[in-house]
C-alpha cells in the first residue's frame, strides 16, 4: 500500500504535460489541496523541515534529545506542511488565480527542461492561460510559518525565520520538481515501467 502510494505522488501522473493545461475551478482546487494533503510528498517535506531545523539549527531546548526529539520536530513540521498545504496549494491559488499543478514539459531538451523545472517554483499559469509570478506557494509558506508561531514550542519567531523557511521552501520544491519533471522517464528507462 504505502509502495504504491508513493509511486502513484512521483510517477508523473499528477503532474500532467503542459499541453493538457486548463484552468481549474476554484471546487478542483481544493481537490488537489485534498489529494495533496495525504500525499508522501508532504510527510516528506515534514520530515525534511525537521531533518532540517534538528541538523542546521541549535537544538530546541523545549523538545527531548535523541529519535525522540526528532519525532515530536517531525510531527510539529506535519501540522506546519499541512497548513502549508492548505494555503498554498487552495486558498491563496483560489484567491490569486493561479493554478497550484506543477506541470511536466518532456518536449524540451534536458538543459532546457532542467531549467523549466526549476523555474517553475517562481512563475506559474493564471487561470487565463498566461505565465505570472508563482506568488500562491511564496505566500502560503508565509503564512503557514507566521501561523506555526503560535503554536510551535522554542521557534524563533519574526520576519527573519519566515524568510529563511521560504528559501529553504522554494529550494525544497525545485527539487522536487526536478523529481516530477524525470521521474517517469527513469521509471521507464531502467524499470521499464
């Protein structure tokens, strides 16, 4: 189950070819913040939060030293993914019209294609069809951080901390969308899937 579940988030099909673009409505916006939200790409970006802020950062007096610890960080950056996903994949794409899909372009050469990928945490499609400033993921992070103060025990709280969690955020997901853009050409290359 869990095997599938994780080749059914990378293996492309959700992320269809640019050419099968159209615009969603704002009911099919919160069914891809739906199917986004269970997804393993989001107990991953969790985990990575927490991998993160347990390596770079001092440790936390307010959580337990050791595995225990990181699974008490882990399940605080779930609760934060998960708000993160709410706001940036529904409410601010609904509200700014911009469609929250990452979408593959297999046509372009692999430099090009490297390069759209990783552009494409910075510029998306608005509901007109037309390239706009990916403002909806920026923003949501944002707000999921200044969100998580509230709750989060021995977080450094501010302007600072939210902007370093964006960064780190847009990194995140130009990996992975450099995953989404070549994963199913590798699975069908060495898998012959």
């Amino acid at each position: 189950m869990i095997k599938k579940q994780i080749n059914k988030a990378i293996d492309g099909k959700s992320y269809p070819s640019l050419e099968n673009w159209q615009p969603l409505t704002t009911r099919e916006k919160f069914e891809v913040f739906r199917q986004r939200l269970y997804s393993p790409l989001t107990f991953t970006a969790a985990g990575l939060d927490a991998l993160k802020d347990s390596s770079i950062r001092k440790r936390n007096p307010e959580y337990e030293r050791g595995f225990m610890g990181f699974g008490q960080e882990y399940g605080v950056y779930l609760g934060v993914s998960e708000t993160e996903v709410f706001f940036g994949q529904f409410l601010m794409p609904s509200l700014l019209r911009q469609d929250p899909r990452y979408f593959r372009n297999p046509g372009l050469p692999f430099f090009k294609r490297t390069l759209y990928s990783l552009s494409r945490v910075v510029i998306t499609r608005s509901d007109k069809g037309n390239e706009a400033f990916n403002a909806a993921p920026m923003l949501g992070e944002a707000a999921s951080q200044a969100l998580s103060d509230l709750y989060v025990p021995g977080q450094r709280q501010g302007v600072r901390p939210i902007l370093g969690t964006v960064g780190f955020d847009l990194v995140r997901d130009a990996g992975f969308n450099l995953l989404h853009e070549f994963w199913p050409d590798l699975r069908r290359k060495f898998l012959h899937r």
